[in-house]
C-alpha cells in the first residue's frame, strides 16, 4: 500500500501521479508497476505503468517514492485523475526487466511516441550523450517534453499536425540520425515500433523495444500479454540484407510482463503484434 503525493495534470490527457513508497527497492530504467485503485471495486484487476522518475533520490541513488506519467484512456485511466494526496493505492512491483547496456556505443538514440516517452526519464539520466526523437500527433502529445529539456540532452521533435517541431512521423527523422556505432531505444505506438524495427534491420543497427500490451497479472500467470517471438535458435545471417535473423521455424511465445517489457527488435515476429 501506498499514498498519493500529487496528481498534476500537464496537458489536456496526460498527468504526473507521485506516489509515496516506503522501503523503495531498486527500479530499473524500463521496468513498470502494477497499480490498483483501493477505493473502487470496478476496475477489480491492476494496470501496468511504467515508472518514469525516482523521487527524492539522493547521492546514495535510494529514492522516497516514484512518479507516473500516465494517459487518461478508459475508466482505470479516468479514476485515477480524482486521486488526491493521502489516497491509498495498491502497487505491485517492479516488475519486468531493463534496458540491456549500451556496449560502447556513441551514438545512443531514443524514439518516443506520445506515452511512450515513460521508460526514457531514468534511462536518459544515465548516459553522458544521448539523442532524443520524440514525436506526437499534436503538440499536447509529448508529455515530459520540459523534463528532457531540463537534461540538456539532444532533442528533435515531430508532430503528425505541424503544431511542434517538424510536421511528419517522428520514423521519418530516424535515418539521417544513423551512423555505424549507432544504437536505438524505442517506445511508443505499434506502428511506429514496426517500422523502427525495419530501419533498424535494413541498417543493422542493434535496436531494443519496449512494448506496451494489456496486462491482468504482470507476472506472467494470466497470459494474457503472449506475443510471437523468433525462437531461440542462433543467430544466421539473412539471404535478403545480410542483417542477423533466428529461423523463423522456431518461433515460440514470451510474455511482455515476465520476459518483457523491453525486447530485443530483431527476435520479434512483428507481423503478429
């Protein structure tokens, strides 16, 4: 059990939820929660968040309690934005895995879309260079956006209308960002994870997703969050780009929530998400 801190909105469908949690354990750039609301019967189940700030982290890195950036969507979602300081929520966690290392990579970079900035906060922090691509469908769809700014960081932004950064799809300004010790970190809408992919492996370029699916447990017992992944055989080099491919006779199924959020791109068979 935990209590509310605040519940700020920031734009017209997003909110930062600080929550109070005594005895913080260890949370991993990308891991997330499951959070319950205890005054309301209806949603019974817990949903997913990913965690996206460490409150009150000292120099020791222990911290007093984290912060939500969440989307009001459905009812859950809807709810929540009546939480108030002092309210008691259910939180399991934290749950899933992290980002794997960079491994000397210079040319770290990050694709957003919308939501999907969540697990980037804590990950951005840790790198010395990073480059953000973040993108919306208007400019009230990049939460956190003055959070990055703040880690005088390398920022482009896209936005679908034109009303912030470039007009266009944030998969659009990827190339040009590219080079041969480059690395990718993506989030976001399906679409956008599929097509990150494909340039990721049309360049071969190593590129990790984190993948956002409907959970009921969160610890793989329900499910509910399987997705089809390439086996795992040994990596062979593909006929068609040379790019490293797993026999696709292979495939079996992982959980998002046990095995996930955070994948490696190339093991994903993505015309089934």
């Amino acid at each position: 059990m935990a209590k509310i801190l605040y519940n700020k909105q920031i734009l017209p469908a997003y909110y930062q939820l600080g929550i109070r949690w005594e005895n913080l354990p260890t949370i991993e750039p990308g891991q997330f929660v499951m959070l319950r609301l205890t005054k309301y019967i209806d949603p019974l189940l817990r949903r997913p968040f990913g965690v996206y700030k460490i409150l009150g982290q000292g120099a020791r890195g222990k911290g007093q309690g984290i912060e939500i950036l969440y989307k009001v969507l459905g009812k859950g979602t809807r709810l929540m934005t009546n939480l108030k300081p002092d309210d008691e929520v259910d939180i399991l966690g934290p749950l899933g895995n992290s980002f794997s290392a960079h491994s000397g990579k210079t040319n770290v970079i990050i694709v957003a879309g919308g939501i999907g900035i969540v697990p980037f906060y804590l990950l951005a922090k840790r790198f010395k260079k990073v480059r953000l691509l973040f993108g919306g469908r208007s400019k009230d769809d990049l939460p956190g956006l003055d959070d990055f700014k703040k880690l005088k960081i390398d920022i482009e932004v896209s936005t679908d209308d034109g009303s912030r950064g470039k007009k266009g799809l944030v998969t659009e300004i990827i190339a040009k960002q590219l080079s041969g010790n480059s690395l990718i970190y993506a989030c976001g809408p399906q679409g956008m994870l599929k097509e990150v992919a494909r340039i990721a492996d049309k360049t071969g370029i190593p590129c990790y997703v984190s993948l956002d699916k409907a959970m009921a447990c969160g610890i793989g017992a329900c499910l509910g969050c399987a997705i089809k992944v390439k086996g795992q055989g040994p990596w062979v080099k593909s006929q068609e780009n040379k790019s490293a491919i797993r026999n696709p006779q292979s495939a079996i199924y992982k959980m998002v929530c046990k095995d996930g959020p955070i994948f490696d791109a190339r093991e994903i068979v993505w015309e089934e998400i």
